[in-house]
C-alpha cells in the first residue's frame, strides 16, 4: 500500500514475486480513500465507497474490487481483521496536503 497526498495504492502483497506492472492494483484519490475507511471502521454504512467495493467472505475474508478497472484483490481473515484494526486506530489515514 502506498499512501500519497493526493491518491492511495493498494496491492496485495501476496503477489510481491509478479512485477510491479503485472500486480494487480487499485488507486483511488485520498477522497475516495477515506470513504472507504469509514466503511470498513464502521462510521459510513456498507456500499458507502463507491470507488472500492468491499466484499465478505463467508470465511470472514473480503475481496476488494475497483468497479472501474474490475481489479480484484482478496484477503484472508486474519489480513482482513489486521488491515481493519489498522484503519479503526487511524494507521492508514493519510496526511492531505495543506494549501
């Protein structure tokens, strides 16, 4: 994951042996980010992001699809209950730029 000032990439790192132009990756802006935070921390109902689309498993994992690329990327219960714990103690909140 790559937290900018203005966009957000997420990867699964899983798929670190694939190059970085065969991984699959989905880029929102900070905008689009952080209404996906609020989703997943529980704050914005489900289907609030609308860049994202957060999908449970019935294992307690997600995938993640970007609706405008069809990228999909898959998390296990364990990723998935870390990245959410991450995103309720605010670690990926990403720092805007001041103007």
């Amino acid at each position: 994951m790559r937290i900018g000032s203005e966009s957000v990439e997420v990867r699964d790192s899983k798929q670190n042996h694939l190059g970085d132009a065969d991984q699959p990756i989905i880029s929102v802006s900070t905008e689009q980010w952080t209404q996906f935070l609020d989703e997943i921390a529980g704050v914005a109902p489900t289907g609030a992001s609308t860049a994202i689309a957060v999908c449970h498993t019935a294992d307690g994992g997600v995938t993640l699809r970007d609706p405008s690329t069809g990228v999909v990327l898959t998390y296990d219960a364990d990723e998935y209950r870390a990245f959410a714990d991450g995103v309720r103690a605010g670690e990926f909140t990403p720092v805007l730029a001041s103007a």
